[in-house]
DNA sequence: AAGGGGATCAACCGCAGCGAA
DNA sequence: GTTCGCTGCGGTTGATCCCCT
C-alpha cells in the first residue's frame, strides 16, 4: 500500500541523496509549519520528494535533537540489553536512546555488533555461551568498545551530488556557489559537533534556517 | 600510487497498522 | 464493513569511504 503519488515512476520524484538545498527547503517548512503530514508537506515545500523520504529524512538527519556518531560504550550496553530484550525492534530500542535514531541503531548494530558476534561465532563455534546476551549480566559485552575507532564522527554522510566536491564527501566551505558560497560567508569555520574541520553539521543548516527564515 | 575489498551509512522498498470517510 | 490515505517500522541496497596489499 504505497503512497500513490509516491510512484517511482514518476519522473517529478526525486530521489537518491538530498541537496543542501533540498535540506534547506525542509528544514525551513518544518520550522514555520511543523512536521507531519508528510505527503501534503512534501507537495505544499515545493519538494520532488515522496512524503515518506521527507519523514525519513527529517527524522534520522536534519531533526535538531538528532545526535550522530560516536556511540558510547553505555549506549552501546544498552543497545545490547534492549535488543536481548525485545529483538529487531529498532525503533522502540532508540526511544531509550534519546537522540538516536532507529535507523542509526540498527546499522550499529548490524555493522559493529553483529560482526562481533559473527567473529565470536566462528572463533568459537563449540562454546554456545559466549555472546549469549544476558540483560543481567553486562560482563558478557563484547569487544566492540576495545575495536571502536570513530572513523565517521564528522557529517561526512552530507553528500550533494553535482556540488563540485573533492573526492571525499566531505562538504569544504569554499569554491562552492550559491548556498554553499552562503553557508561560507556565514560561517567561516564550519562546525560540527565533533569540531572537525571542514565539515557541514546540521548546526549549520539550522542556523542557515533561522538567517533565512521569515 | 593504484587497485581491491571490506566497512559504513543514507536512503529506498515493501509491508502492516491505524484512523477517517 | 470496506476502502483509502498516511505513518511507522524493519529489511535491504547502493554509494562512498578507508584501509590494506
């Protein structure tokens, strides 16, 4: 049951990555109209984009409270605790993940834990107890935290494609017309949470927003 | 320096549930 | 009771990045 006007066939939807402008344009909507009613909000933004990407994207990127990268060991203890507890389901494990979002949880743990235990599997196929997640025994956490190298703590996700980027998806300030050209004469020094240089972070779309909302 | 392969993550797809008409 | 539209969820995919050889 898909959305109708959601036709992939249609060639006035987009998709694939979202443009900066795009994230603009959503942001800005939201910010004077709310969320929700994904469709009618898609159309009335003037967005070639489904309903249900806008959602999509609002939710796991541009939403203000949204928190990315670097999770803790504790977040990551109780991922694995919720997770024993109630299996696949994503999104309620986040509801007690403030600021994460299903989908970041569920590609944590589909890259970073699942492997562990899939190594842990293979190493030790005899043993059926190892990684045998027990909710009252925290001691059983696997090396994750010991493997963790936060190789993605930028935003270097914010792709625009036809943007003129350098080989990394890394968004520079410079030689970037328009709304980057923008975003640069704003903010020299981009920002991210994690304070890496030259990378966009959803501070800057969101002062972006305020500077243009009306 | 270049290529290959694995890791990571954003985004799409399909389905189910819910409420309104 | 049925249909329709919308939302939310979980699974999957494709693009990109990074590391190793």
């Amino acid at each position: 049951m898909d959305e109708k006007p959601c036709n992939s066939q249609d060639p006035e939807v987009r998709k694939g990555p979202w443009t900066m402008e795009e994230d603009l344009i959503l942001i800005n909507y939201i910010a004077n109209h709310g969320e929700g009613v994904w469709n009618s909000l898609a159309r009335s933004a003037g967005l070639r984009r489904t309903g249900k990407s806008c959602r999509l994207r609002w939710l796991n990127y541009l939403r203000p409270d949204v928190r990315r990268g670097n999770i803790t060991p504790e977040e990551q203890l109780l991922i694995m605790e919720l997770h024993a507890k109630w299996g696949n389901r994503w999104s309620k494990i986040a509801k007690h993940l403030p600021g994460r979002t299903d989908n970041e949880i569920k590609n944590y743990w589909r890259t970073k834990i699942q492997k562990h235990i899939k190594q842990a599997e293979t190493m030790d196929a005899g043993q059926s107890s190892e990684l045998n997640i027990d909710p009252t025994s925290t001691a059983q956490v696997p090396g994750p935290v010991d493997h963790y190298h936060p190789v993605h703590e930028t935003y270097s996700s914010l792709s625009y494609p036809g943007h003129d980027q350098p080989s990394t998806s890394q968004v520079s300030c410079v030689n970037h017309p328009t709304v980057e050209n923008c975003y640069a004469h704003n903010f020299p020094a981009p920002f991210s949470t994690e304070s890496n240089d030259s990378v966009w972070s959803m501070e800057d779309l969101w002062s972006m927003e305020l500077l243009n909302g009306d």
